[in-house]
C-alpha cells in the first residue's frame, strides 16, 4: 500500500471526539472495528497501562463501541425475543450480557451489553464493526410499533477501571454504589451522563456513556481529578491484555458467525427456557448433541506467547487453534484461549503444544480466568 493510499484509507476510519486529547498524550494510533483508536500512550506502553488498572486506575476511550436505541411499546419484549440472554431476569436501571445469533446457525453475530431503563426502552451497546448489522437485523424484525435508532456517534464511552475507581468518580460527585451490572444517570461537567458498573478488565470499574458534543469536557474533569489518584490514559492493547487475562470472549476471535455460544461456553448468557430468540432451535439441538469443540483455556510452560491462529497438537494429531493469546503482564507468562475439539479428549492439567513458526511450546489446559477477579 502506498503512503497516498494509506492516508486515504486512515481518513476514512471514524474519528473519537477525544481525538485531539490522544494525539496531546501522544498516542499511538490503529485501526479498529472501522475507527482510528489509541493503541497506547508514550510515556507508558503496554505493561504500565495494564498495571495502572490492576493496581490503582486507568481510563479507556472506548467511544468506538455501537450505540443502539430500541423504544416503542413492548421495546423490552421485542429485544428478549431477538436476543439470547432473558431480559426478565432484570429490571429496569440493570444491564445484561447479550448475544445476537444468527436464527439458522446459531453462530454469534455479536455479543452485546443490554441496559434496560423501561419496558418501552433499551440501549444496547454492540462492538464498534457489528453495530450496523446488529441494527439492520433488529429493524428488518421490528414491529411498526418499535424504533431500532442507530446512534453510534452520538456518543462517547469512558472506561474508568481498577481497584480506585470509585475513589475518583466519588470525588467528581459521581454514584459508585450501584451493584455490578446496573446504571444511574448523573452529571459531570454540565454533561447529562450514564454511569454503569460495568467494563471489560476484571476490576471494580464504571464506564461512562456520555453525549459526544460534551466528551471532552468530561475526560478534561476526570483527568484534572485523576492526578491524585495517578490516573493513567490507557489503550487499546492493554484492554486486550486485561480481557484476556479474564477469559473475557473479543467477538471475531473467540466468537464469531462461525462459533456459537455452546462451543465458546457462553451459555450462561443464553435463556433455554425462553419460547424465541435467534438460535434457538440450532443451539438447543447442538447443546444436546454435544459441541464438537469448546473454548478452554491455556497456560505456557515455558517461556512461548501463544498467538491467534497456531495450531495445538497432542502428539502429531492437530486439536485445535489458538483463538486469543497474549503475554499475561500479572502471571508473567503466556496465556490463551483456544477452540479444543472435544473428541480429544483433553481436561484441565493436559498438555497441548502450540506450533510457534515449526517449533514446538508446551501449553496446559487450564479454566479461566487466569487471574482472581476483582469485577464485583
């Protein structure tokens, strides 16, 4: 790709309304989900940015992820009836783990974060790349009753997480009480925003839905008062990090429209006993026959970073392929998760080894998460 082609490109992605505030911290950019995001930040990198949440706070900008608004009478029911989770095990100012699946094969369109605020209301949070899908399916089914709106920039989301966090967003007044999976609303520098007890690493953390016209006076008052609890900016790269060390699923790795929720263990997040949802029958009927391979979790021996796409062998039989691996900055040590064919056999304590370019890694079967979280 040349140069000219290669700015073309970049100025077609979809821009953070905080972007001017990365580029002062010296951000380094890539593209992601169809927007240019901070990969990381000078004066940190990687491992600094992971530590900073595991042990006192960091901010994320993760305005890139979908914004999607279900209303009209009977919003809630049209919602649970479309996707996996059951929204009847919640009640209004909770939020839940969803999945959007495809009616035919049961494979994950996208995984989703629901906030329900009313029967005739829910905002849902898809990733930044399925947003337009999510939401085409979602109107192609819809009632004339219910409006599926689109509103994936006309929002920011702040991430703030780790073990001080409340700490920070009770000194800007904001709640912090709430229980995991739930919201308020607040405001913040003349900002009308949502404060969720949710996030993506594991810790005690809050992400921040706020209007994108007011983005940048909000993350000006959370730095300002951040300085005190030695807030660091944070990137893409160490949420990556962060969720694997949790065995958190990344849609397009460790789901996907090829992987359902039975072979990724996701089923928690589906509602069995719901009458509809899409997939219902394809992943009923692969639940009772049995997946022919599963998400499991592995642990290097050595000092081999598994990465996504090697292949796992037992012996000269090929079991698998690495799905998500990384460096783990707490364990000091590599970690995965990979899809294991299920007539190997393979429980947790067994050996696999990764190819890694012609050589070989021993890697031990193990369940996550790989670290003790600390989310709730």
């Amino acid at each position: 790709m040349t140069d000219a082609t290669s700015d073309a490109a970049a100025t077609r992605l979809r821009r953070s309304p905080l972007h001017e505030r990365h580029t002062a911290l010296g951000a380094k950019f890539a593209p992601f989900g169809g927007w240019e995001m901070p990969l990381e930040y000078a004066g940190g990198g990687v491992l600094r940015e992971h530590t900073a949440v595991r042990t006192g706070v960091g901010v994320f900008d993760v305005s890139h992820l979908g914004k999607a608004r279900v209303t009209g009478p009977g919003a809630a029911d049209f919602v649970n009836a479309c996707l996996s989770n059951d929204l009847g095990r919640i009640g209004p100012g909770q939020a839940q783990y969803t999945l959007c699946c495809d009616d035919a094969t049961g494979g994950v369109v996208d995984d989703i974060i629901a906030y329900l605020h009313a029967d005739d209301h829910v905002f849902l949070v898809p990733n930044a790349a399925n947003t337009a899908e999510v939401v085409r399916r979602l109107r192609a089914a819809a009632p004339g009753h219910v409006v599926v709106t689109d509103e994936h920039e006309g929002y920011a989301v702040l991430a703030v997480q780790g073990p001080r966090s409340a700490e920070l967003l009770a000194a800007l007044g904001l709640p912090t009480d709430h229980e995991y999976m739930s919201f308020r609303t607040a405001t913040l520098a003349d900002a009308e925003l949502t404060v969720c007890r949710t996030g993506y690493t594991g810790e005690l953390g809050y992400e921040l839905v706020v209007p994108a016209g007011h983005a940048v006076a909000v993350w000006d008052a959370l730095t300002a008062a951040g300085a005190a609890y030695e807030l660091r900016a944070c990137g893409l790269a160490a949420r990556d990090t962060l969720r694997t060390e949790m065995g958190y699923p990344l849609h397009g790795q460790d789901l996907s429209p090829e992987i359902t929720p039975v072979q990724a263990r996701s089923g928690w997040a589906v509602g069995w006993d719901k009458p509809a949802f899409w997939g219902r029958d394809a992943l009923r009927a692969e639940k009772a026959a049995g997946p022919a391979r599963t998400l499991r979790g592995l642990v290097a021996v050595d000092r081999a970073i598994p990465r996504p796409g090697m292949k796992l062998y037992v012996g000269d039989t090929c079991v698998g392929t690495v799905t998500s691996g990384t460096f783990s900055p707490t364990r000091k040590q590599g970690i995965a998760l990979a899809l294991l064919d299920t007539s190997a056999g393979l429980a947790d304590g067994d050996r696999v080894d990764v190819d890694i370019r012609g050589r070989r890694a021993a890697l031990t079967v193990t369940r996550p998460p790989f670290v003790t979280p600390s989310v709730r």
